[in-house]
C-alpha cells in the first residue's frame, strides 16, 4: 500500500509529511479556529466585545471598559498582554 493509498480522497500531503497512520478513509483533520472570540470582563463578568480579531479598535474599547475597575490595578494597562490579562477570551458561541 502507497502513501497516496493511505490518504482520503482529495486529501493533501506536504512533501515532507511522514506517511498516515490512519486506518483507510480515516483523516485527522485540524479543526478551523473558531470564527469570533467573545471577550469577558473578569470582574463584572460583562460580555464587552465580540470580534473576529482583537485590533487595536477593540483594544481601545477593552482599555475604555477597565477604567471601570480602576480599584483592581495601580496604572491603566498599556500593553496587548496587561489589557488581557483583565479579561476572558472564548470562541464565540
């Protein structure tokens, strides 16, 4: 039995990929990522945004949500990863 035998039909291969482990007409496949995340206040448990992507528009409504909560840090977060480390980021349901 070839490697191209072992694959599904239509399934692609990259020329360095070890051959399928897989029993005949059984592919793993990753799963897509999902296509919005829900963003959620860790404090007020507010679902604030939800978005395909976390841009620098929805990091400007996340930081204008934590001066809510001035009384849970000492100075506004700046950074990408201060601004999220106030929130929980989920797929979108």
């Amino acid at each position: 039995m070839t490697r191209t035998d072992r694959t599904a039909k239509g399934a692609r291969l990259s020329p360095g990929a070890p051959p399928s482990t897989a029993p005949l007409g059984e592919v793993e496949l990753a799963e897509a990522p999902p296509a919005e995340f829900a963003v959620t206040c860790r404090y007020c448990h507010q679902n604030v945004l939800t978005a395909p992507r976390l841009r620098d528009a929805e990091l400007a409504r996340l930081r204008q949500h934590i001066e809510r909560h001035r009384d849970h840090y000492r100075a506004p977060p700046t950074g990408v990863a201060a601004v999220l480390e106030h929130f929980t980021v989920a797929p979108a349901r």
